[in-house]
C-alpha cells in the first residue's frame, strides 16, 4: 500500500522518495576572501586552527617477555598465575597468558597437554 506522500517528480520523472538518499545533485558554488578580508576576520574570530594530529587507532603493543621456560620457573617457585600477572611483566596481560598457556600447550592446572591422545 503506497501513499501519496511516496512519490515527488523531479527533474528524472516521478521518484519513490525512499530511494532517494542525500541531497540532489546541483551546482556548487566557491566563495574565495580577498587577503584584506581574510585578515579582518582573523583578528575578529582569532587565528585558523590546524587540524588536530590524528591517533593512531592501535596502539602498539608490547609482545609479553615471558618464555615457556621462565613460566615453568615461576611455577616450580611455588607462584600461581596471579602472582605471575602481579610481577608486572611489560605487555604481560590475564587474556595474553592464557594465550602463550595455550600455545605452549600448558593446561590450567600446570600440567603438559597430551598431544598423542
């Protein structure tokens, strides 16, 4: 069921108004300040600003220092992973030990996945 309110003629013949998306084509006009107004509105509004240096959208982030072989150090000291996290390493975070756990096949409890079964 359409209503009237649908559909507006324009320049291409009659158009479906939910087809339309951002204004109409049309012609652009430039405006350009002689020197002499562009410095009168300078010392009225202030100096032009420049654009704010853009950030990075990642920061970049430190890869953990921690080998399989200073984990299993820390473990046989008694530590638990907590205590390890407490320690501070640079870019050592609780989802990235849980990553290197995993890609070094330790399992929670301390002990060696079984890669053969």
């Amino acid at each position: 069921m359409s209503t009237t309110h649908e559909y507006i003629a324009g320049p291409e013949g009659v158009v479906n108004r939910k087809r339309l998306t951002g204004s109409p084509p049309g012609e652009v006009i430039t405006y350009f300040l002689s020197e002499e107004e562009r410095q009168q509105l300078i010392e009225k509004y202030g100096p032009i600003l420049r654009k704010r240096p853009q950030r990075p959208m990642h920061q970049k982030t430190i890869e953990p220092q921690l080998t399989k072989e200073q984990y299993l150090a820390y473990k046989k000291q008694g530590l638990s992973d907590e205590a390890i996290l407490k320690l501070r390493l640079p870019g050592l975070t609780c989802a990235k030990l849980v990553r290197l756990k995993t890609r070094w096949g330790i399992r929670k409890d301390g002990r060696k996945i079984n890669q053969g079964t």
